[in-house]
C-alpha cells in the first residue's frame, strides 16, 4: 500500500533542497534558476516512530522495520501553467498522480536567490499556485458537465448522481474556492474519482531561514493564519539546514539540531504532517526476527489491515491478537498483556487502531 505527497510551489522556493533533505540523497538538482527539476523525482523515506524501539526492546527483535511515506519532486510552477505557461502541462500531469499536496512556500530573504515573481510574499506565491490547480479544475469539470446534464436528461441515474456531487464544486471553483471546500460529507471517495488537483489535501511548509527554524517568522507566522482559515496545516523548516543535517551522521544530528535550539528534526514534522495528512495510521507485529511498522488508512478493518501483509491473511482471515501499544509497553509484552487481560481476541468487524500490536489468525 503505497501513499505519496507531491512536494510543490513556485520556482526557487527550496523544494529540491527540502527533497533531497527529505531523501538524504542528490538525486533531485538544486540549482538557482526555474525549472531545474524536469522530471519527478521519487523518493521513499521512513516515518520516525520512537514506539519501533521500544517494541523491539520488548520482543527481542533483531531488526526494526518502519513503515514509509513517498515523496515526489514536482517541476516548479508559474502563473499560466492551467495554459501551458513554463511546464504547465507537466506539472499539473505529475500532480494529478499524487495523493496531497506539500506545498513549500519561501518566507526567507536572500538576494543571491532570485524569486520569479521579484519579492518575497508567501499568500500571493499560494495564491499563485492555487488559482492554477482551480483553473485545471474547472476546465475539467466545465468539460464534463454538458454531457453529464445530457445523459441525465436522459433518466441516466449514475449521472444524474454525479452531476449532483459535480454541480456544488463546480460553484466552489467558479467562485475562487478550491474544490476541497465544497465536498459533501460522505461523498470523499466519489470525489477522488473525479481526480481534482484542489480536492487533494494540503500541508503548507514554510521554508524560512537559519535564524528562524526554531520559532518562524512573520512570514511563517501569516501562512499559519491562512492554513488555520482553510482547515489546513502549516509547518515551519528550514531547508538549508535540514540538507546539512542530512549529510552528518545519525549520532551527530541531535546534538546539532540541539546547538540551533530544535529539539526535533522540521523534516520529522513534516514527514508526520504528510502521514497525518492521508489520514494514516500505524500497527506493528513484533517478533524475535523483527519488529515491523504497518501503515493503513484510518477506519480500515482488521481483514483489509491484514492484507496490507499478504493477501492470503485477508481472505482467509480468522482473528487478530489485539494488545494496545500501551497495554504492550505496560505489561512488558505479550504474555504479561495476556495474564493481565489487555490481550483481546478481535473479529472480522474490529476497526484496527493507531498503535495496535497485532497477530493474525487466519487459513488458506
């Protein structure tokens, strides 16, 4: 089960330097013109979890396996591109495949990086990039519609029920509001059909300077008002110094992360907004060979939670041992969780809950 965020915004704004920062790696150029991302570049990192260790200190376990967010660096954006404007098309193709949005925003000021649009103001760069994902939007939906309404006419009742769901964003979109204002409640998997750019969730990331990773600044601190209007959520990093800290060893990263007043990496923030952004959650199984991190959708069921582990564990789904992490933590493990009654014996209609320690039953 695969879940990625689309790292955006306009170019210069640091999202190849937050990318390579994010994958420990070169692989995406960083470089102080436009477009010097061409491709989507693709990288998988581990969700920072400190409940890994603690279970594999319980188990005995000799390895600890995370669970994993995907990252993809997108061609950076300008006004236009819903036309084709700089690499539009490529762009708004690239996002559609994403499933939310990271949107990085500049609030430093540094004269030896250029800004395409001539200043720093982090709500109009939002701005800028959001009117282009609602002009995508209501090309597509402006499409759609003349044949929905015809087939409708028509008694089509599919239609007739999409046209429905259609009709209220189509509003949203035509009034400047994003198409993820408008959804009716109970109808979010409908919409993720309809593939829109603006529906997709968003987490703004405020790239500030050195000075300022700590406590923001007044830039930040404006983006963190629009997020708080929208519904939405802001963190705030700072893209440089998480690319050094990238290069240093792991047994070095706290104590410089400590001398700049940080008691946590801005990159572990923003990999667990993106987890906490798809709705996602954690289970583990814990053994003597590995402890192991599971993400699932939150809600999903103990047989569908299953075959995030093979498919052979859905369908011939029995049971799950259930001990709560901590149940698991409390009572030293399994066996104590059982004499003491945290062991719970769960069935096909148990909804599996964030830090769940699971065994399955199950027969093929």
């Amino acid at each position: 089960m695969g879940f990625n965020c689309g790292i955006v915004g306009l170019p210069n704004v640091g999202k190849s330097t937050l990318f390579n920062a994010l994958t420990a790696t070169v692989a995406a150029q960083a470089a102080n013109y436009p477009f010097c991302t061409i491709e989507p570049n693709v990288g998988r990192v581990a969700v920072p979890d400190p409940r890994l260790d603690a279970l594999a200190k319980i188990g005995k376990s000799v390895k600890i396996v995370p669970t994993s967010l995907e990252f993809v660096d997108i061609a950076g954006l300008v006004r236009g591109a819903a036309k084709g404007e700089g690499l539009g098309n490529q762009f708004l193709a690239n996002i559609r495949e994403v499933d939310a949005i990271v949107h990085v925003l500049r609030c430093f000021v540094d004269d030896d990086v250029t800004h395409v649009e001539g200043s720093i103001d982090p709500l109009r760069d939002a701005e800028t990039v959001e009117t282009e994902l609602m002009l995508a939007d209501l090309d597509s939906l402006l499409k759609r519609v003349p044949n929905l309404q015809k087939k409708a006419r028509g008694n089509d009742r599919i239609a007739a029920a999409e046209l429905a769901l259609v009709e209220p964003i189509l509003a949203a979109l035509e009034a400047g509001k994003p198409a993820r204002t408008a959804i009716p409640k109970g109808e979010e998997e409908a919409v993720k059909r309809l593939n829109l750019l603006t529906a997709k969730p968003v987490l703004f990331v405020c790239n500030v300077e050195e000075a300022s990773a700590a406590t923001g600044n007044a830039q930040s601190a404006r983006v963190a008002a629009m997020a708080a209007a929208q519904g939405a959520r802001s963190v705030v990093v700072s893209a440089a110094i998480e690319a050094e800290v990238a290069q240093l060893p792991l047994d070095e990263r706290a104590e410089f992360l400590e001398g700049l007043g940080l008691s946590d990496s801005g990159l572990d923030r923003v990999i667990r907004a993106g987890y906490e952004l798809l709705g996602l959650i954690t289970y583990f199984t814990v053994g003597p060979k590995e402890t192991r991190a599971w993400t699932i959708t939150r809600g999903m069921l103990a047989p569908a939670a299953a075959g995030v582990i093979h498919g052979d564990f859905e369908r011939g789904f029995i049971a799950c041992e259930t001990i709560a992490y901590d149940d698991y933590i409390a009572n030293k493990g399994e066996a104590g969780a059982r004499d003491t009654g945290k062991l719970r014996i769960e069935g096909r209609n148990y909804t599996v809950q964030d830090g769940d320690v699971l065994l399955f039953r199950f027969n093929v």
